[in-house]
C-alpha cells in the first residue's frame, strides 16, 4: 500500500508532448564555479539593495569620527591599516550597534568601496586589494568570533520563540553582514588561487590551512556551518539566512578540500602510491567533445500535425532525429562500407535526392554551434508553440569528421573475470576451482583469448584495493598491520563530522527539498525564504514582480549550493577511503536521497534549466555603481549577454549534480537499483534527456542502463533510441549483459542482506579507525532517532507514500516501505516487487535481530558497552585458566 501511492505520483506518460525535438546543443561548460562576477551576485537578494547605502553610511560615519575624509582610495596604505586595526578594536566592544557599525564598514570595504568609482572592473579591482589588507589583518578571525556569538545568541529565549513563519530578513540583518564578509574574503582568495595570482599565493596556502585546522573552540569551520544548518532545520533558529550559510559552507569545503583538478590529480597520485596505473580518460573532458543527442519525437507531434499538408508532413518526419543517431550509425561505419547506408536509404523510396547527395548528410545531424545565431532564429518566439518549422531555410551544413570508435575504453572487474572462469569450467569441464585466477587447463582455445581479453581491459579501483586491505585486518587483525592514516584535508574533516553525519545529511537534504521546484509549501515544513522576505509586503504589482523573480532566484541558488556541496564530500570521501564514502551514502539513502533527487527531476526540466530567475539591473555591483533607472517593466528586460544563452547556468549545474550524486549512490548496489525501478524512474529520466547537453544525458543514461534489465522486455523493445543512446554514450562493461536482463544477481531477497554488510563493514571500520566519535555517535542519540531528535519538525513523508512530503529521518523506513516499530522493519514491497516480475520479496527479518545494526543506528551491536558483574571480576583468573589456557581447540575439526 505505501508503494503504491510512491508510484501513482511518480507514474508518467512514457511520451512526451513538450519541448523542440531539434533544438540547439547547450554551450554549457560544467565547472567546479560559475564566473567570479555571478558568485559574488549570487550573494546577495535582491530585497538586501536597501542595506547597500546602510554600509555606505556606517563608513561615512566611521570617517567622520576619525576627522577623515570619507574616500578610501585617497588614502594611503598605512592610513588604511591604521583605519582597519581600529576598526578591528570596534568590533569588540560590548554595545551591538557600534560593533555592526564596524562591521558594516568592513563589509562595505569588501565590497570594492563601489560609492567611490564608475566600473565593474573597478569595483573587483579594489575588493581583490582590499582583500589582501583585510586577510593579513586579521579580519576573517576577528569575524568567525563574531559568528560564534550570533550562534549562540540565537540560543536565546526571543529568538526561539518566535514562530517560523513571522521571520523575515530584519531578523538576519547582523548575521548576513558577518557571512557576507567572510564569504567576499573566501571567494575572492579562492579565484584568485584558481587564477594562480602571485599576490594571493601565500594568503591562500595561509587560507587553506587556517579554514582545515580547529578553532579556537575546537571545532572546524565546516563542522560550525553545518551545525547552523541543523539548528536551522530543527526550528531552533528560524531566522538563520540558509542562502549564505549553504554557499559559505560551499566555498569553505572547495577552497580547503579542492576542486575537480585536485582530485584528478590526487587520484592518479594514489593510484601510484597504491600500484596501479593512472587514469588516463577523465569523464569531464571526454563529455567535452561528445555531441549531445536528440529526444525522439513524439506521438504528441504526430497528431498536432494532421492539419498540414501531407507533403510538408512527410518532410517533418524525415527531419526528425532519434537518439544518438550519429553515433549510433559511427559503429556501423567501416572503411569497406560507406556506401551501404546510402545505398539502404535509396531502396527505401527516400527519391531521387539520394543519388546526388552525400551519404554523411544523410545520415549524420550537423552540429550547431550554439554560440552562433544561424539556428536560434528558428526556435524562439516566432514558434511559441514549439511546432515543427518547414518554412525556415535549412543552415548551412558543414562536413563533420566521422569517428568511428566509441568514447570509453571498455572496463571488467577481477569479479566478472571470476565469473566468465567459473562458468566455462563448470561447462567443459565439469567443476569449478574456487579463487583460481589463472589456470585454463582443459579449456578450448576461444575461451583462453576471451580470458586474455577481459585481462587486458580489467580496471582495478582503490575502492577495491581498500576493500581487500579492510577484509584482510578484519581476518587477521594482530598480525596485519594497518596503514597509517595520512591527515589529508577531507580524512580531517571526516573525523570532524563523524558524529553527527547524519543529522547533518538529513538537514542539507531538508533544505533541499525545501528550495526544490518541485515541493509544496507546508507550514511544519522550514523557511528557507527568512533572508528573501521583506518586512512590508510590494504594493505595487513591479514590486510583486521583482520579489517573485528573487524567490525563485533565491531557490535556485540554495539547490546549486546543497548539491555541490554533498557531491564534494562525496567525490573526496571515495578517494580518501570507500568506507568514508559508504558511510555518507547509506545516511544519504536513509534519508530518502534517491526520491528526493527523481521527485526533483519531475518537472518540466527543460523549462527549469531555461529559466531567467534573474534581473540583471539589481545584480551587484550593477545596483550601486552608476546612474540607476527607475524599476519598471522595462528593468526586467534582461541584457544581451543574458539571453545569448538559452539556459541558466547555475540551473544546469545543479542537475549535473544532482544526477552524479544519484549515480554515486546507486552504481553497483543492486537494491538501490531497484529503487529506481520501483519509483518508476524511467519516464521522468527520459523526459531529462530533452536538455541537449552531453554531459547531462550521459550520467541519465547511465541511471538507465543500471535499471533497464530489470524494465522488462516490452519497455526494452519501445525504447530501442534510448537503448542505442546508452549503447554509443556509456562505457562498456565486457560481460554486462544490461540490455538482456539475466543478472542472476537480480534477486530481491539479497537485497536487506547486502545493505546490512555493508553497514557491518562500514561500522567495524569506523570504530577501529575512530572508536571515540563512534562510540559518541552511538551514544549521542543519533542512532535509531537522530533525525528525530535534530529535526523534530518532519517525519518521513515520502516513506508514508507522499513523494511531495519533507526528508524522512527514519532510516530505511523511506526507502524499503518499512516502518521502525524498534524491534524490527515490517516490510510491505513484497508485492509491489510482484506487480514488476519479481516473485518472492524480502525475507523475514530473522537476520535484522538488532534494528540498529540493520538500518536504523549509527554503530552495531559490538560497540555496546557490557557491564561485567563483581562476581565474574572477581574469578576472571581461573575462567581464564579454566576456560582459554587449559582448554585444547581441535582447529582441523573447526
């Protein structure tokens, strides 16, 4: 019953009837940021424009005081220091008002003194100087002080009482000022660092050590923003500004952890350390030179057609391009045979144009350069209705270079090599010899270059690597000794987050199911919009405009920040250690990650990536610098620079994000394949791949190659596009018999097991490695009802069968449809599993004795603290005789 309201909201029509079916490829170029100008934009709402000449006040006062001028760029360096280290004084003093008044200069420092010149350039110019200034001085400490006091004022009798929706942003007034500066300082060292700027080297190696090392208090800077954001989620601080604390937090874990490059090389560094080659193909440069494909068309577009002309008709289906048409054909194409698939379009009536035309144009789409104009013309506001266009001169059709092997080198495991070993012996042979690798006596000719073939594409990961190292300590714990464990930045923040990892999972995924497009508003749920929120409500319907474009705005930005953030963790734990990674993942999982991801992806995706949530006129520093029109409709018309692209780039990001996060937590876990599958995934990841971006559909059409042997064979047969698009686009796995669905590997009743040992593993790890944040997790009331405790406003809707419903904190009881009744789980998928092909379902839970140890605590059974009684302390000499030194052990017999 809970699964089948999961589905009937999932269910969709498997066709779709919206979106250009031959629009331009997107010239979305993914990245760790997006340009220094827009993150610093981002910072701000458009609601805190008013707060800008606030900043230029304090400083205009500041001066005065000092019987100075009121222009910073007039004095001299030594002056401005001298200004600063009093300033620095101020901001210690115990009267509120004079300190944010310090405060406000500062910030109005950072922010490029903009009342003061006539550019952007400028502006950016004076915050990189000041910057400097600012750092050495000691700013940044001086202001986390400052945040640890707002914190714990917010612990106050006032704050807490007031209720969640009265929050607006005048509540969050001191609290931005001081995240606002520290979030100028960290972005602007951290371009700077990326810009390889010979200023800013020795602040940044300074920076990133101080942001990777405790506070004075003990506690990392991570560890102190993450604990806002629970604080906020639990309703203990509503007026919190989610917005600034998620993409602080996010500069704050790139800047001390890295970004794509230095994991690319700190990959390869380990590879060679561990004896394994480097990775010579990297997916993000790989996916630059693959072509996006084309959604196939719809039977939608047939039946909005019949009222034109038959011939024109006609013309429009053959323009129609499938999936991954090119690629597709680039397998067939052999220096032998060029000809034959021009020569098969002529004997199919296609007239008398084949003889005197190419065969590339035939069967290959040109690409469009999206940065040109030529096509773009046919698919904006002349076709507002997105029908076919047959009027339009066709563009200029330029020769394209033909490739004609796949992008990925084809991989296999040491366990598919096993496998192919184990069935071929039990075939000609007769037996099976088990952990043999290597011998193939007996065994015919073929077999032996099949085995020397899957040798020559084995990939053997770290993960793998660790894995083994973890079972060999675990099987001979004395006489194995154990590596030592290197203090990298992201081991240093594991160990800073492993206590309450899953509260802070479970709060950055009810922020994102909060800004989520997709959710609906409830008044349990948390407000993330305090800081977009005005105090007086617009009058006016410009007003009303303008806060409605920076709610969404503002939406945007707190989904961009969340999912970089946990697919950052995520991407360094893996390459620190696998069990770091499965840790996080499992919470991530129990926290209903992968519905909130699909319920994410249940739009209208093209729409949301499309979409303009931005006024370029109140963007910073445009809003201050210069002479400023009256806002009107007009002021809404965005510049050119914004509507050359056709798509939004922080939109983009966070979809590629979030799919690669969905990719981490499902790839080679068979029960959270079936997930998929149960949440009926299929159609809306088909509906994804309308965006045309390569990148984008490639990590969708890995979600489906994952699901498709379990989809069955009809939605195999009336996917054959998508099936060819998974084939040309995603690596190989020699022996991977995806399209055909006999995985014997596919059963449900593994599924509960599988995730037990892995926690098993997961947990024995933990409390070797980190036995005193284990046990403090274990005890600190995060096991069993720690989303409880931490979030105490949800429970999890989504396992309760509405998928519109906030992040559930019952562990497994949102993803399996179980419910915690604390002896146990109670399983209802039995026969949802049925409805898909599966018989059987779960096994009785005999195996999950311990409800902690299966899905709902922290730590296992074994780190329970046993009482010993006086009596057996007392004789534990002679049991010890007795029982251990005197008794014989028959090992053989064992």
């Amino acid at each position: 019953m809970m699964f089948s309201s999961i589905n009937n909201s999932f269910e969709q029509d498997t066709h779709d009837t919206d979106g250009n079916c031959d629009g331009p490829d997107l010239d979305f170029i993914y990245a760790d940021v997006d340009t220094y100008q827009n993150e610093i934009a981002e910072l701000y709402s458009y609601t805190e424009f008013s707060e800008f000449q606030q900043n230029v006040k304090a400083f205009e006062d500041q001066m005065d005081m000092y019987n100075l001028p009121p222009n910073w760029q007039k004095l001299d360096a030594s002056s401005q220091r001298g200004i600063i280290m009093k300033l620095i004084d101020q901001l210690e003093v115990s009267n509120r008002q004079f300190r944010m008044q310090a405060a406000r200069c500062i910030l109005y420092l950072a922010q490029g003194c903009w009342a003061e010149i006539q550019s952007d350039e400028e502006q950016q110019q004076n915050t990189r100087d000041n910057v400097i200034v600012l750092y050495e001085l000691g700013i940044f400490s001086s202001f986390l002080d400052l945040l640890n006091m707002e914190i714990e004022s917010a612990c106050s009798p006032d704050i807490v009482a007031v209720k969640i929706t009265n929050v607006t942003l005048g509540d969050s007034a001191d609290l931005r000022v001081i995240l606002s500066v520290l979030y100028i300082i960290t972005e602007t060292i951290r371009d700077e660092k990326e810009k390889g700027s010979e200023d800013y080297r020795k602040i940044a190696e300074a920076f990133v050590q101080e942001i990777n090392s405790p506070l004075p208090d003990g506690e990392l800077l991570t560890v102190k923003l993450l604990g806002m954001i629970t604080r906020f989620c639990s309703g203990a601080a509503p007026h919190f500004p989610m917005k600034k604390v998620v993409l602080l937090l996010w500069k704050i874990s790139l800047l001390g952890l890295g970004g794509m490059e230095v994991l690319k090389n700190l990959k390869n560094e380990y590879r060679v350390k561990a004896g394994l080659s480097p990775v010579t193909e990297d997916t993000l440069e790989v996916t630059k030179t693959m072509r996006a494909s084309s959604p196939p068309v719809t039977a939608a577009d047939y039946l909005d057609n019949q009222n034109l002309k038959r011939n024109a008709f006609r013309r429009s289906l053959m323009k129609q391009r499938f999936l991954d048409e090119q690629e597709q054909m680039d397998m067939e194409l052999t220096p032998g045979n060029e000809s034959a698939p021009n020569g098969g379009n002529n004997g199919t009536g296609g007239g008398g144009n084949g003889s005197g035309q190419n065969g590339e144009d035939e069967y290959y789409r040109p690409f469009e350069d999206p940065s040109t104009g030529a096509s773009s013309s046919t698919i904006t506001t002349a076709n507002p209705n997105n029908l076919p266009c047959y009027n339009a001169q066709p563009p200029i059709v330029q020769p394209t270079q033909l490739t004609t092997c796949l992008p990925w080198t084809p991989k296999v495991r040491q366990k598919d090599i096993d496998q192919f070993l184990d069935i071929s012996r039990n075939k000609f042979i007769g037996y099976s010899l088990i952990d043999d690798h290597e011998s193939l006596a007996g065994l015919p000719q073929p077999i032996h270059e099949g085995v020397q073939t899957l040798k020559r594409h084995m990939y053997i990961s770290l993960a793998d690597i660790q894995i083994k190292k973890e079972e060999e300590i675990a099987r001979n714990p004395i006489s194995t000794q154990e590596d030592e464990v290197v203090l990298t930045p992201a081991e240093i923040l594991y160990q800073a987050i492993l206590p309450n990892l899953p509260q802070y999972m479970i709060a950055l995924l009810k922020v994102l199911l909060a800004a989520s497009p997709t959710s609906k508003s409830k008044t349990e749920s948390i407000n993330i919009m305090a800081d977009v929120l005005p105090k007086k409500m617009p009058l006016t319907a410009t007003q009303s405009t303008k806060l409605t474009v920076d709610m969404g705005r503002h939406k945007e930005i707190i989904v961009k920040a969340v999912s970089a953030i946990i697919l950052l963790y995520l991407k360094h734990f893996k390459l620190n250690h696998i069990y770091q990674f499965e840790f996080m993942s499992q919470h991530l999982v129990f926290a209903n990650c992968i519905p909130l991801v699909l319920k994410f992806f249940n739009q209208n995706i093209t729409e949301y990536v499309s979409m303009k949530n931005t006024i370029p006129l109140l963007d910073f520093p445009s809003c201050v610098i210069g002479e400023q029109p009256d806002l009107s409709a007009e002021s809404f018309v965005f510049s050119a620079d914004v509507t050359d692209k056709p798509y939004s780039w922080r939109n983009v990001f966070s979809c590629i994000n979030l799919l690669r996060i969905l990719n981490k937590l499902i790839k080679w876990k068979h029960s959270r394949v079936m997930m998929l599958v149960v949440f009926k995934s299929a159609p809306i990841l088909k509906k994804t791949l309308k965006v045309r971006h390569a990148m984008m559909q490639l990590y969708v059409l890995k979600l489906l190659k994952m699901q498709t042997k379990y989809l069955g064979r009809q939605w195999r047969k009336s996917n054959m596009k998508t099936m060819s698009a998974i084939y040309s686009k995603v690596r190989h796995r020699l022996n991977d018999d995806w399209a055909f669905g006999n995985d014997l590997e596919s059963r449900p009743w593994d599924f509960q097991a599988e995730e037990c040992t892995l926690r098993a593993c997961v947990d024995r790890f933990n409390l070797r490695r980190y036995p005193e944040a284990t046990q403090k997790c274990g005890s600190g009331g995060n096991n069993g009802n720690a989303g409880n405790n931490a979030e105490n406003s949800t429970s999890g809707n989504i396992a309760g069968g509405n998928v519109d419903g906030n992040v559930g904190s019952n562990g497994a009881g949102g993803i399996y449809g179980a419910t915690n009744s604390g002896n146990g789980i109670t399983t209802g998928v039995g026969g949802q599993l049925q409805d898909y092909g599966i018989e059987g379902g779960f096994p009785s839970d005999e195996i999950l004795t311990h409800s902690d140890f299966a899905f709902f605590g922290h730590s296992g059974w074994w780190d329970r603290k046993v009482e010993l009684t006086d009596y057996f302390k007392a004789n534990y000499t002679t049991w010890l005789e007795e029982e251990v030194y005197n008794n014989q052990t028959d090992w053989d017999a064992l």
